[in-house]
C-alpha cells in the first residue's frame, strides 16, 4: 500500500517536514539531479485567501531537502493570471529563497521543449519548460476544488510549466493525466493550512491547518480530495491517472498516516459547474 502522511498542527514548517520524512520521501530522490519545487501561484493573491501556496510549507520542503544534502534546489512556477516574481513576492517566498540560497525561476520566461507523451488520452504534444523536464518535480498546490477539474491539486498544478496555458483546457482531464505521464512530480505536499473552498480563484479560506504529503500524487491527490469531501472516483483525471498506471487514487489502498481521514475531513462548498462534472465523472 501507498503511503500518504496528514499532519495537523500550528507550524508549517515542522510539519512539512515530518510528514515527508514518514513517507520516506527523501529515499526517492535520485542524486545529483536538481530538485524543483513547483508550488501553485495561478494569481498574485496572498496565501491567506485560500488561493495561493503559503511560503511557510515552501520553506519545510526547502528544510528537508537542506537535510538530506540536496545541492541544487529551485523553485518555479508560471503564473497564469500574474507577473510571476510579483506573486513570489506576496507569498514571501523571495524571503525563503534568500534566507537558503535557493534559485527563484519564472518557468513562463523558461526555455520550452517540445515533447509528445507516449499513447496520449488528448495531448499529442506540448510545450513544457526546460526546468521542470530536467528536475525531480515536488509539486506544493493549494489545497482546493476547480471549476473544470474537479480539484486542482498536485496533478493539476502541473499545467504551470507549460505553454500555452490554454492548450491544456480542452479535454482537461485526459490533458492532466498525459502531461503527468511526461512530467509526474516524484512528490506532492498539499499545502492545506488556510485551504480555499468554492473554486480556484475564488477567494473563500477555510482553516484546516493541514499538510498532506507522499511519494504517490495520484494518491496525494485523491486524500486531499477526500479530505474536501469529494469522492475520489469521481475525479476524472485521478481516475484515469489510476487507469494508466500513475498511481492509486483508491482509498482501500492507500495507507493514511498521522491524523485520520475522517477526523480532518469537511465537506468544501464547490462550483455548480464543478458538483456537475463531478457528479459526471
């Protein structure tokens, strides 16, 4: 069974990284390959609105790294709706890039790489950037539910390091799941301390105090949906992530360490849109 750690406490940092370290995330990096830590600035709005990865699990994920003697760490992200350094800044993770000489990298001013996924659902080819094809990915999203997609989690976050945006919205899931097959995060940490509810940008935090991390992100992904109270199974793109050998995204399997799944559990509000697609499958 896969392993998924949920911590629950009042320090991000700490917490971060003890539920990497009891899902032996560090035994998965192989060495002398740089580490890029993808997190989730869709916008430039501050973390406390639920929206935007919070920089304090950002620098936990740089701590365990730092421990386990990783040398070259970066951390990217292409912002879809924001100057990409600017949402650094309003996150504070300019500051955590200082204070540990990690490299800060807009992937949207990258240098992109035409890649064909092997026996696409959707995606014939895309356009990804450099960094994320030549690092171990750790992608750090925002725990919270999307209009399209159902959740936008670890899986979804991916969509960041391509270009054009757009080329990824029709047929979302099938889209998800192929460019997961090029560029799966070796780990996924759910950044759900001030979680948003409602959809991806809408500005709505709930308090869950929460990280959520392990060496499966399609099994990351399918606890922090549960997590929010959405079914798993009717996640298309966790569906057919499992359905293409990704990873599981069935809870029977997937060993749950720390704080219990029904114990942090709340049923999020999501988009009318969202509850439909959802409720498609």
């Amino acid at each position: 069974m896969t392993k998924v750690a949920i911590l629950r406490g009042t320090n991000p940092q700490d917490m971060t990284v003890k539920a990497l370290e009891m899902t032996a995330a560090h035994e998965i990096l192989p060495k002398g390959k740089p580490v890029l830590i993808k997190p989730n600035y869709i916008n430039s709005s501050h973390p406390s609105t639920g929206i935007t990865t919070d920089s304090r699990v950002i620098e936990g994920v740089v701590r365990f790294l730092t421990k386990h003697n990783v040398k070259e760490i970066i951390i990217g992200e292409g912002s879809g709706f924001a100057d990409t350094f600017e949402a650094f800044k309003v996150a504070g993770v300019d500051v955590v890039a200082e204070k540990w000489n990690v490299k800060l990298v807009d992937l949207n001013k990258d240098e992109f790489v035409e890649v064909k996924p092997r026996n696409p659902l959707a995606l014939t080819k895309v356009e990804i950037a450099k960094t994320a094809l030549e690092s171990t990915i750790i992608s750090v999203p925002k725990l919270k539910p999307h209009r399209l997609a159902g959740v936008t989690l670890s899986l979804k976050n991916m969509t960041g390091a391509v270009t054009p945006k757009g080329s990824i919205h029709n047929h979302l899931s099938q889209k998800i799941v192929d460019l997961a097959s090029v560029i799966k995060p070796s780990v996924a940490v759910i950044d759900g301390i001030i979680a948003g509810e409602g959809h991806e940008t809408s500005g709505n935090p709930v308090e869950m105090n929460l990280v959520i991390s392990g060496t499966d992100p399609v099994a990351v992904d399918a606890v922090g949906a549960a997590v929010m109270g959405i079914p798993p199974k009717r996640v298309k793109h966790l569906r057919l992530a499992e359905e293409t050998g990704l990873g599981t995204c069935r809870l029977e399997l997937i060993d749950i360490v720390g704080e219990p799944l029904e114990k942090v559990k709340r049923k999020f509000r999501t988009s009318l849109l969202s509850r439909f697609l959802v409720h498609l499958g």
